[in-house]
C-alpha cells in the first residue's frame, strides 16, 4: 500500500490531486493508494473562501479561468477534463430549475466567493472520478504542524496523531506573516499611544477583509497604503460593503460614469501609495478563452539563444530581456492603432515591414513615417505617466488624476484588441510564461532579479494585472463624492504621531499633512520561510528539511525547489519523496498565484504533472512488478465522461478529528 499526502487543498493542492486520480486511472497495474488530503479549512477554496461577500470580486474573465487541463497541457500526464469556470457557471445556472435562468456573462468578472464554490464543486468532481483501487482519506479539522523524515517515511503530525506517509506535497499557500522588528515597535508604539485616542489602529494584515475593518466606524478616517488590488477590496468592503450604492449618472454623462450614494455607515478614506497611482483597469476582453498574442521578439527559443550566450547562463532582464519585451509591446500597439485609424490591410503591411528592420533604429524610423510622435507608443510614460505640470500643487495633481482615470476607463472599454493602449500592455499578461522562463530558478543575475521585483514587478501589476473598469469607474465616484481622498501624489507615505495618538499622511508637497486615526497596510503577505508564522514551516526550516531560496545574497522569498518541484534540503540535496508548488516557492519561480488559465498549456497543471508523474514513476519502481501492457493513446487521453460506466466507487474517510483517524 503506497501511503501520498497532500497538505493544503486548495487551487494548488487541487491541481495536485487532479494529477494523482488521471494517472492512478491509467494505472494498468492498479497499485493500491491511500491518499490523505490536509487542510484546516474546506477542501478546495483556499483563498476564495465560499463566506466572503459577493462585492469582493476576482480580477479575470469568467472564460480565462479553469481548474482542469485541456488538450493544449502537455507533459503533465493524461488529460482528465473538467469545465471551466464559465462552463460551471452556465451548467449550474441551466440545472438550478430554480426560477427563469440567469444569462452568462463569460466575460464578466464574478464574486471571488462564487469561484470558491466552483473550486470546492471542483473537489467534489475529482472524487467521484477516483479509481477503485484508490482509498482518500479527508481531514480538515485542524492544521497540519509538523513533518519529519522517520525510518525510510515521512510522518506527518496532524491533531495530536502521526499518519505515515511514502511522498508528500506541500501545497499550503497563502501564509501569515510574522512581525518584523519595525513593524513589532510600531504595534509597540501604537499601543501606547491608545492611551491619548482610544480610536487609534494599526492593521497590517488585511485578509479577511470583513476582520480587518468590522471595527472601523463612520466616524473614523481610515488611512490605506496601497493603491493595488488589496486596496480595491478594502473600499468596496468600507462602501458598497456598508450598504452605499453605485448607480449610472444618467443620460447626460457617459455610459461607463457612476455616482455612488453613501449610506452613511462609511468613513473617511485616505487613499496614497508611493506611485501615487492606482492600478490600471482590465479591458473589456475581446479575445475570448483562447485569444493571447503570440510573441514575436521575446520568445521561449530567443530567451535561450540569450542564456547560452552568457557566459554563466544568467540574463540581465533590464538591458535583455525588457527591449525585446517592448517590442513586442509595440508590435501589438501599432497594429491596433493602424487598424482602427486606417485599415486591417495598412495594419498588416507595417508589421511585416516592423519585423523585418534589422534593429531599434530601424524600427524607430518605420514608426516615425506612419505615426505622429504624439501618437506614438511610449515607454517613460507608461512608467511615469505623470507630467510636472500636474505636479504643481495638490490641485492640479488631483484634477490630472481624475482625467487620468476617466481615460483609462474609455480605453478599457474600447477593448484588448481595439484600444492601443490596453492591446500593448495586454501583452505583459500573455507573455508572462515566457517572462517566467527568465526568472525562474535564478535564471537572473542577482541585481536584476532585484530590479525586477522593486521596479518591474509594480510597473506589470499596474498596467496589465488591475481591477475590472467598473473599479475604476467607482473609485472615481467616491472621490467624486467625497468619500474617497486620493490627491497626495507620489511618495507619499505615513508616520505616527505619538503625542497626538494619529496618523499623519504625508503628500508629495510640503505641508498640509492629514490625519487618519486608522492605518491598513493595503497589501497582502508574501513571507518567506523564515517569516512565516505557521508551526509547520518553523519546524520545516529548523530541521532542514527547507532552505530558503536566494539569489547571490538576495533572498526574493520563497523555498527552494529543483525544476521537478523537489524540495531541496538545507543540505542542497534535492527530496525525490517532498514536492512544493504555489505560493510556497514564490521566489524560486515568479508569478506563482496566477489561476490555470483554459487553452494556455497552465504552468500550474505543467509543474503538478511533472511532479506526480516524476511519483508514479517511482511507485512502479517500488512495486517491482512487471511491466504492465502499455496504455493505448487513445484509452489515456479519452475524457473522463466516457469512462465513468461501471466503475466501482473509491473509498472516503472523512476524519473530521484524531478520535476517528489512526489508519
């Protein structure tokens, strides 16, 4: 009896699962397997808890988000097919019988609660197609605190008991932070100055958004720092949370403008980052499930030309990897504009010309005999948008700002594909498989990888991974309203007044400083493994069991894995027996919360197949058997639906506490 665990299953651990059972059901030799799945909450959700409120919203089109691979995933193992989210949506809303039926939206962006039921419908769905020789065994009663390296398995420690275990995957995800030294003295220090306003807060953990605000009341000013997603959250929860109202601004403004009515239950907020800006609006998504635009300059074939042509196989993303990505940026913003200003045929005819000139001078001079200068794409502003007119005073910051915003909204509704602008930094989204190629397992050089997460990790975020426009659109009505404040321009940045028991937020010009009696820390945890708060990750690094992964000197977070996902010990020995996926080698791999996406060969459905496939391998080595007559290519990767008649029912154990357990 082969024993696998897997601890946290949620999106990650789910991808892991959903490998486990496609390869088990094309085990011709029929192994038996115990799975024992750990989690502390449901099985399936992770982050997008199925109790949060419908107004917190994820950022991706209904249509470009799945928790199942397809026939373009390749090197994962057989396919075992499954909807995706649109898919879930529309089959759930036409077998309800409840009531008229609701249209789909599969371009519209839904509550992130409503994509945990889907995730957790998702477990439910891969159980049912587990073979018969496989017994699951289900606990999530508690957290799991510890594993250790016994005799020749792990043991996993969970609620008291030890369960044995032949191969483990850590899928844990999201973590809690521990407090820094600075942030251990300013809790020190806000708490003493609780004495002089009994109001004052300090909230550096944002999630779960209900508990980070539940005691803000409308006679606070709330100070939040960040203009990300996070933020987005926190306003919606403090507005349309509290019963506020957005509704269209009628027949004389623009279709997209809002005006929010306050329910009163809001209070003052503060809103200042150190760009000064917010992030930029998704595009009303033209390309479908499919649609991605296939690069033409940064490709997978020239980032390794690049690599073998450095002398220690590391890139310097700044001087190589970012001119090809402009390129690309370019390619896709001319073609848009030439599009729409004269016709498909100009549009085509230019980019052959456009890639064909032999460098950036070839084609800075192509650009410059079609398209006016003032038209043209530009990279400085897309980094700094902001004009020194507008930094003048507080004011014209905030009358550019607004003009700044309503602007991104026309362009979100103009398109991914027809609006220049958001087809060029689309691109930054579609090519990110291809960025990861660079940076992942230190495939930069030590002072890039640390330009990249200080300087072009914000810059992507903002221009291609923001909110839905209708964000936007509502950010603009509340400070239209006066509910919202965001003038304080760049730099801007916040300290405690002790003797006053405040905030003070600073602005990017001197004076006029404004006071907050609540401060949130408008980001999300990321801790590496020495930060991070959970039993199980300390005793992981204490007995070297992990190691945190850096780069050089500089540590991006994360622990260390080798490109199948092992764990590499502190010893730098690679445990073939220990995976680790997700957030957990954020560091060591780049970008790692992206959800699987359908039709895009998912890095996320790529890394979990490598990994189990890289077990059953190992398992078969175990079992010693003989070889089994191989699996037809058709009997692998038929779907799931026609293989379902009359098989037997796998074994549950549901093991809600250590009293009903010990296998």
């Amino acid at each position: 009896m082969v024993k696998i665990a897997i601890i946290g299953l949620g999106p990650r651990g789910i991808s892991v699962f959903d490998r486990i059972i496609a390869y088990a059901r094309n085990d011709a030799s029929a192994t038996p397997l115990e799975l024992y799945l750990f989690d502390s909450k449901e099985f399936g959700p992770g982050c997008h808890t199925t109790d949060q409120a419908d107004h917190l919203l994820v950022n991706t089109v209904a249509c470009q988000m799945t928790q199942f691979s397809d026939d373009t995933v390749r090197g994962a193992g057989p396919l075992l097919y499954g909807p995706s989210f649109a898919d879930w949506l529309a089959s759930r809303n036409s077998m309800s019988g409840i009531g008229p039926k609701e249209e789909i939206d599969r371009n519209g962006y839904y509550s992130r609660a409503l994509f945990g039921d889907y995730l957790r419908w998702g477990f439910e769905y891969l159980k049912k197609l587990a073979p018969p020789h496989m017994t699951i065994f289900l606990h999530n009663y508690a957290g799991v605190d510890d594993l250790e390296w016994k005799g020749e398995r792990w043991t996993v420690s969970y609620d008291g008991c030890g369960y044995p275990a032949d191969f483990v995957f850590l899928t844990t995800g999201h973590a809690r932070k521990v407090l820094s030294e600075p942030e251990r003295a300013l809790t020190a220090k806000v708490e003493a100055a609780r004495s002089r306003n009994a109001r004052l807060q300090l909230v550096l953990e944002p999630y779960p958004i209900r508990n980070a605000v539940s005691s803000v009341t409308a006679s606070d000013t709330i100070a939040i720092e960040g203009m990300g997603l996070t933020s987005f959250d926190l306003i919606s929860q403090l507005t349309a949370g509290r019963g506020g109202k957005f509704e269209s601004c009628g027949k004389m403004e623009p279709a997209a403008r809002l005006r929010y009515r306050p329910s009163g239950q809001e209070p003052k907020i503060l809103l200042y980052s150190r760009s000064g800006l917010p992030l930029t609006a998704r595009a009303v998504n033209q390309k479908g499930v499919f649609g991605q635009y296939k690069p033409k300059f940064l490709t997978f074939a020239k980032v390794e030309q690049l690599r073998r042509e450095s002398g220690g196989g590391q890139l310097d993303f700044e001087k190589q990897i970012i001119p090809l990505l402009w390129c690309d940026m370019q390619f896709a913003y001319y073609f848009a504009y030439l599009h729409h200003k004269r016709d498909k045929i100009a549009a085509l005819m230019f980019s052959n010309e456009f890639m064909a000139c032999e460098n950036g001078k070839a084609r800075q001079a192509l650009i410059d005999r079609h398209i006016d200068r003032r038209e043209q794409l530009s990279w400085e502003k897309l980094v700094d948008p902001i004009p020194p007119l507008a930094l003048k005073s507080r004011r014209q910051f905030d009358d550019w700002l607004r003009g700044h915003m309503w602007r991104d909204v026309e362009h979100a509704l103009r398109g991914n594909l027809d609006s220049p602008v958001k087809s060029a930094c689309d691109v930054l989204r579609d090519v990110r498989d291809v960025v990861r190629s660079a940076i992942d397992f230190g495939g930069l050089y030590e002072h890039s990888h640390r330009w990249v997460l200080s300087e072009f990790l914000p810059i992507m975020n903002r221009l291609a991974v923001g909110p839905p426009k209708e964000r936007i659109a509502q950010l603009l009505a509340l400070m239209d309203a006066g509910t919202v404040r965001a003038d304080f321009g760049p730099g801007a940045h916040s300290t405690l007044d002790e003797g006053n028991g405040c905030f003070v937020v600073h602005s990017h010009w001197q004076g006029d400083p404004v006071t907050a009696n609540v401060l949130v820390r408008g980001r999300a945890s990321l801790p590496g493994p020495l930060e991070d708060k959970s039993p199980l990750m300390r005793k992981l690094v204490q007995r070297g069991i992990v190691r945190p992964f850096t780069n050089g000197q500089f540590h991006p977070g994360g622990i260390t894995v080798d490109r199948n996902m092992n764990v590499v010990a502190q010893d730098g020995s690679s445990q073939t027996t220990l995976w680790a996926l997700g957030t957990l080698v954020e560091g060591c791999k780049f970008y790692t919360f992206v959800l699987p996406r359908p039709g895009a060969n998912s890095t996320t459905m790529v890394d979990a197949g490598r990994a189990v496939g890289l077990m059953m391998d190992a398992i078969a080595e175990r079992c010693a058997k003989p070889v089994p007559a191989p699996v037809s290519a058709q009997e692998a990767f038929e779907p799931v639906a026609l293989r379902l008649v009359s098989e037997p029912e796998p074994e549950i154990v549901h093991c809600s506490s250590a009293a009903m357990v010990q296998s």
